[in-house]
C-alpha cells in the first residue's frame, strides 16, 4: 500500500482549507458589527474561542494520527467543519454563526495537524521543500480568500458560505481519494497495528521543540497585532483603510514570488542559521512600528517582515520533525500548530491591554523583546545540544 500522500494533493488540500478558512476571519467583524449589530467586543471574543477550539482540534488531531488512523483524522476533521459551513448557508443568526465558527475552528484545527503530520511523512523531497510548498499553500489560499470575500459579502452572506462549502468539500473530496495511505512505522508487513511504545524522542530534543514552540507563540501573538491593532493604529494616525488592506495583499503576493530566495537559503544554510536569520528580520520589523508615521512607512516595514517570514518560519516545522520520532511526528506537530494558534488568540486581547495601559510604542518595543529573546533562547540551545539542523 501507498506510504505518503504526493505533496502535490498536500498542497492543494492546505490551500483549499486555509481559502476557506480566510473567507471567515476577516468576515467575522465586518459581519457581527454591521449585520448583526453585535460589539466589537464581542466579535472578539468569539474569535477567541475560536482559536481556543482550533488549539483543542491540533491537540485531538496530533493526538489521534499518531494513536488512532491517519485517514479517519483526516476525514473526521474535514466533516466537522464541512458539515457545519453548510449548516450556516440556511442558518447563519447570531447564536448559530458563533457557535458555528467555533465548531469549525475545531475541525480547521484538526485538519491542519493532520496535512503537517502526513506532510512529515514525504519522503520524495526533503522536509524544508516540503513544508516551504505548504506554506506557499496557505499563503496562496489566504490571498484568495481575502481577495474574494469582499466582493462575495455584497452578494449576501449566503454566497460567502456557499463558496467556502465549496473549499471544504474540495478539500473533503482530496482527503477521500488520496488521504488513504498506510505512512511508514505504524503498521506491520500484514497489516497490524504497530504496538506503540513511550515517547522515544530523546529529552534534549523535546525541550528544543518545546522552546521552538514557545518562540512560535510569541512570534504569532505579535503577527496577530498586524491583523488588529495595527488597522485602529494606521487610521489613527489618518491613513486610509483601505491602504491597510492593500498592505496584506503585499504581504500575501511577496510571499508567493519569493520562492526563490528560499530555496537559496535551503541549499545554503543549516536549518537552525536560516530559521534564525529569517526571524531576527520579522522581530526588527517590529521596532519599525515605533517610529512609522506615513504609509509608505508601513509598506516598507511590511517589506521586511515578509522577507524574514518567507526566510524563517516556513521550514519552522520542518526543524521539529527533524527532531520528533517516527512515530511521534503528529504529536509534535500538534504541539507546533497549538502554539501557532494560542499567539493568534492571545495576541489581540494582549495587544489591546498593552495599548490601554501605555502606549503603541511600548507595545512594538515589548513583542520585538519577546521574539529576540524567545530566538536566542532556541538557537542557545540548539547550539548547545548540536542541533541547529535538527
């Protein structure tokens, strides 16, 4: 039987989950304000729960592909957030649509723990190509799904779910047809369970991926302010919001038609130098915000961050693959994505506090500091532990 699912289906799965997943984020405010009357506030915090659904779904996702069946996962968490979105094109009130978003958080969770669990399991490239393309996946997914959902919401919000069904059922129709392989180390010759032993990743490798960990969650709380704050922050300071706009549809076309650099910094650096370089670049981004006052600041600074995230956190994952045991490759990339996802959730409720309490200044001075000493700590370590290419 089949070991690994061909990268080609793995990239067009992530694309297709995270299009569908970006004709929701950005729609969630604009719909619970202007439609359903709702506070920011609130909008909020169900985009909190969210995230916290979505960190319980890469937990149970993890948890499941490397204790249960790969294939099953898949589907269970396709289904969940598929059978959901189609239940909002009828019923799409506030307390259905809040519920709703976070019913598919929790399959979105799923799902993205399992494409990065299988996507370790390649063998046909190396990971850094590997996790770099589903990278590029859900960047080119992004892209489309804020591009489009604009447009689609003048339609009615009906249309907006009917085309994000569409994504997932993509996605569902992927998951059936070539999900279903057995990856290496989990079954026998004839075809029985594996019995599975303790964690056999050695203990200086763990508290590695637990500091990239760490790393990963400071540097995606400090992402997430690029995606709240920083809107109220450009308009204060009286540029228009559409610019704000524009300035993600830079970041998501740099992203895409840099591919190059990368695969330069792939061939030429050990993974943990690139990884380091590439986040050195994204946290100084930050310090760029304390003393941006015109648009083209933005732009410039927008610039920069980009270079160093299509540099550095691209083949993040891939580092702790390298790092985990075969069997327990969805357990850490579990972990990874539940760091991922708690930044994203904590980032604008800290950033809110932080900007209430002192300043915007003091905020961009702050996250700056959390990902430079998050950073070190890492590649001390890894230095340390003679791991900087896992």
């Amino acid at each position: 039987m089949q070991k690994e699912v061909r990268l080609r289906w793995l990239f067009l799965a992530n694309l297709l989950n995270n299009a569908g997943a970006a004709f929701m984020w950005p729609l969630t405010t604009i719909y619970m304000h202007n439609y359903l009357k709702q506070s920011l506030t609130f909008s909020g915090i169900v985009l909190f729960l969210m995230s916290l659904a979505m960190i319980a779904g890469n937990f149970l996702g993890g948890h499941l592909f490397d204790h249960w069946r790969p294939y099953w996962t898949a589907i269970l968490g396709g289904s969940i957030s598929t059978i959901m979105l189609a239940t909002l094109i009828f019923w799409h009130s506030l307390w259905p649509y809040a519920i709703g978003l976070i019913i598919v958080g929790f399959g979105d969770g799923i799902s993205m723990t399992v494409v990065n669990a299988y996507a370790a399991t390649v063998t046909t490239r190396s990971n850094r190509y590997v996790f770099n393309m589903l990278y590029l996946a859900l960047n080119v997914g992004v892209v489309i799904g804020t591009l489009l959902v604009g447009y689609l919401l003048e339609l009615g919000i009906n249309v907006v779910f009917m085309v994000t069904t569409v994504c997932y059922l993509g996605l569902m129709g992927i998951t059936l047809t070539t999900f279903n392989v057995t990856p290496a180390n989990r079954t026998t010759a004839d075809g029985q369970k594996v019995t599975r032993k303790r964690d056999a990743t050695p203990n200086n490798r763990r508290q590695l991926i637990w500091m990239i960990c760490l790393m990963i969650f400071t540097i995606y709380l400090s992402y997430a302010l690029w995606e709240s704050i920083l809107s109220v922050h450009m308009t204060n300071l009286g540029i228009p919001f559409r610019r704000y706009s524009e300035v993600w549809t830079i970041n998501g076309l740099l992203i895409i038609v840099s591919q190059p650099i990368v695969t330069m910094f792939n061939e030429r650096f050990k993974i943990g130098t690139q990884i380091g370089f590439g986040i050195t670049l994204f946290a100084l981004s930050f310090l760029g915000l304390v003393f941006a006052r015109q648009y083209v600041d933005f732009i410039i600074i927008m610039v920069v961050l980009t270079i160093g995230e299509v540099i550095g956190l691209p083949i993040a994952p891939a580092w702790v693959d390298d790092m985990a045991a075969d069997d327990q490759r969805g357990k850490y990339q579990g972990r990874y994505n539940m760091a991922l996802s708690l930044g994203r959730a904590v980032g604008p409720l800290f950033g809110g506090m932080m900007v209430a309490q002192f300043s915007y200044a003091i905020l961009f001075i702050v996250v700056t500091l959390l990902m430079l000493g998050s950073l070190t700590l890492v590649l001390w370590r890894a230095r340390r532990e003679h791991l900087l290419n896992g």
